[in-house]
C-alpha cells in the first residue's frame, strides 16, 4: 500500500486513477461506476450463458430428440427491450454530469477564487502558454513546454486554472491525465478547460490527437508549486532577458542577433526589438526550464548544442532546421542562450 502512495506521487505516474484535480476525479468516478455496470453486466450475461450450457449439455442416457421449442415470448421480450433501455438511460445521465461537472466556466470562477488564466497554442510539434492573467493582474508572460500553475490548499482560496486552447497549425489534445481529461486544440477556435491542482509536484502529459511525425514527443509538462513559488516564478519570467555588459558575452549576443535564429524566437531585452520571431519558443528565460524539444530530452549545455547544431538528431522531423554554424558561432549561441536564467 505505502510503495502504492509513493508511485502515485512519482511524476512519471500518468494514471487516471489517482487524479489532483476535481475535474481528473469526477472522471475518475465515472469510469470506476461505468466499468461496475457494464462489468455486473458481464458477469450476469455470460453467467446465464455458462449455465444454460451446463444444465442442458448432452447427457449419456438421454435420447437425443429435440427439446420442446418456444416461439416468441411477450414478457420476455418487454424484459429485454426495457431493462437495457434503463441501462443506457442511466449511463446517460451519469456522463451528462460528469460533463457539466468538468465544464469550465471561465467568466464565472467560484467566489473567492483566485484564477489564473492561461492561453496555449499548440504548435507541431510543441506548447506555447500565454500567461494572461492571475488573480485580477494582467500578466503578458510567454513561455513554452513547461507549464507553472499555483496548488490550491485546502481552507485558503480556491486557485482554478482556465485554459484557453488554440492551435497555429493542425488539430492537437491536451492531456495531463492526473489534472483533468483530454480537451482538443483546433485551428480557428479556441476551447476551454479547467484544472486546479489539489497537490504540489510535476504532473507529465502527452499530446492526445495525431498531429504529425513528432506527436508522440510532444510532450507536457505542469508543474504545481505553492503559491509563494509561483508568485516568485511570475515574478522572475516577467523580467526581461539579463543583458550581458562583459565583453565576451556582448559579443555572444550580437552573434546571435546576426543569426537567423531572431526570425523565429523571441527574446525580451529591454531595448531589443530584433529577436521578436514567434514560429518557436519564446527564449527569454529558456534556462528556467528543465527540459528542451518539448519535454524529450533535459536542457543541459550538451543537449543544447546537439539541438542547435541538428535539431532533427533528437526530434526527426522537426521543424527548426539546423544552420551548420561553425564552431565560433555555435559557442556563442551556446553561450548566449546558456545566460538566458
Ligand atoms: Cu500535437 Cu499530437
């Protein structure tokens, strides 16, 4: 029991079955309810089946002329048609609220709540979150792939988190089994989903809807922290990317700049207007996150010059393509992305 509870703190524990959200346990309700029924259903049908075989097997003893034979049975008929009808009209209703449960009600947060609202773009192959505003402050953050959100504590104000899903490309799913269900993001509409964390810790998630060659390694990442550190992590990505005075890294900057790494990337810098892209990650604060390419591999100096020098060496397909620096540029890209805290 106790190796149970500590796999389901594990963040590689991806299961329905120990939600830390509401809405991650009403689904977890309903599947445990559906799958009783349709399992009592199960044992009941194939029970009557294993019992007529058994009782009117051939027997040795028994001639073998044929038992009487019944046509149509009105009662029997009535019973079968109307108990599955009760069934599926059960079932129904159970799913219609679970349905209302999960529903996001974004202009309507509980009173006293304090939500965050949060916009993300799903991108081939990897997430885009706009953090829009927490609590009544506006908030202008971009960041990627990795999400923060606030836990709510039990007897403190409720901290919901609504999302806003859309797609710059083709149709994805977000999906953070622990902290809700599956909710698609389209090109040209924008859907709705709520979490709201009910424990602190690093909750994985996957893309749910085949959305090309990478799918698989479109990766989620949400990590619930306490409300203090979450306040300290907003403060800290609303900052603009630190601007290096010494002269090495000057000059690893201005390499940068002359790369055509600014058509795609954003860095915010206070008097930087150049490096503003928006086709990938916003990189002002790259080296706050763990991981690169979406949650695959861990953002070490290593793994971050394998990527720039052929990101299609850890995510075939992708669609940054690498430049073929050469080696003195590559160090300062290196360089510069690595004082990106
Ligand atoms: Cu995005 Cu599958």
């Amino acid at each position: 029991m106790l190796a149970l509870l500590a796999a389901a703190s594990q963040p590689e524990n991806l299961s329905i079955l120990s939600p830390a959200s509401p809405s991650a346990e009403s689904i977890k309700g309903l599947l445990i309810l559906v799958c009783a029924i349709t399992g009592g259903i199960l044992v009941l049908v194939e029970g009557i089946l294993i019992y007529a075989l058994v009782r009117s097997r051939r027997r040795a003893g028994r001639d073998d002329a044929e038992p009487p034979q019944v046509y149509g049975s009105k009662p029997i008929e009535i019973a079968w048609t109307v108990a599955p009808g009760i069934v599926v009209f059960v079932l129904v209703l159970l799913v219609g609220r679970v349905l209302w449960e999960v529903r996001p009600d974004a202009d309507k947060p509980p009173p006293g709540a304090k939500p965050l609202y949060v916009t993300v773009v799903g991108h081939q192959w990897w997430w885009e979150y706009r953090y829009d505003s927490y609590d009544g402050r506006e908030l202008g953050i971009t960041t990627a792939n990795e999400l923060h959100i606030p836990v709510s504590e039990p007897g403190k104000p409720p901290r919901p988190v609504y999302l806003n899903l859309q797609s710059a490309d083709v149709c994805h799913s977000f999906w953070v089994p622990r902290l809700g269900g599956k909710t698609d993001l389209l090109p040209g509409r924008a859907n709705t989903m709520w979490l709201q964390a009910d424990q602190t810790g690093l909750f994985l998630g996957q893309c749910a809807e085949y959305c090309g060659t990478q799918h698989a390694n479109m990766l989620l990442r949400v990590v619930v922290e306490s409300p203090e550190e979450f306040e300290r992590y907003l403060a800290e990505e609303a900052k603009p990317a630190i601007d290096p005075t010494e002269k090495t890294a000057l000059a690893d900057k201005n390499t940068f700049r002359s790369l055509s790494c600014v058509n795609c990337h954003t860095i915010r810098d206070k008097q930087d207007t150049r490096v503003n892209g928006t086709f990938g990650p916003d990189l002002t604060h790259l080296m706050a996150r763990k991981t690169i390419a979406s949650g695959m591999v861990e953002n070490t100096p290593e793994n971050l010059r394998k990527w720039v020098l052929s990101p299609n060496s850890i995510k075939p397909g992708c669609l940054m393509s690498g430049f073929e620096l050469n080696e003195r540029e590559m160090n300062s890209v290196i360089g510069y992305l690595k004082s990106l805290k």
